[in-house]
C-alpha cells in the first residue's frame, strides 16, 4: 500500500492507519454490543458482526482514501 499513497510512507501516518483499523475493530465491537442488546439479539453475535464491519469499513477507508483518511 505504501508505494500507491505517499502519504503511507511516513512512519507516523503508517501507524495512524493501524491505529484507525483497530479502533475501527473496537468501535464496530461495541456498537454491535449497543445495537444488539437493543434489539434484543443475542449480543455475542451483536459484537462479532460490529467487529467484522468495523473492521471492513475502517480498511476500506485506508485503501481508498490511504493516509489522507487519518486526517
């Protein structure tokens, strides 16, 4: 990903994008918890599909946007 987004290059950047999959992993998380407890789901399966979209749309940010979406 580096070579296709100078921005990524930057070490500080680079590890503002980690940071942003995983607190976009534990946001999903607790949503997932929030919305399902809520909703009356069970909120085990609640938090595994928050983390499994939390997780996806926070790559997607990366991916599409590189390090101009840690800004």
């Amino acid at each position: 990903m580096s070579d296709r987004d100078p921005y990524l290059r930057d070490p500080n950047i680079a590890r503002a994008a980690s940071l942003q999959v995983v607190f976009g992993l534990a946001l999903g998380a607790g949503l997932g918890w929030a919305i399902a407890g809520w909703a009356g789901f069970s909120e085990g399966a609640g938090v595994a599909i928050g983390a499994v979209v939390g997780f996806l749309l926070a790559n997607v940010l990366v991916y599409q946007y590189g390090g101009r979406s840690t800004r």
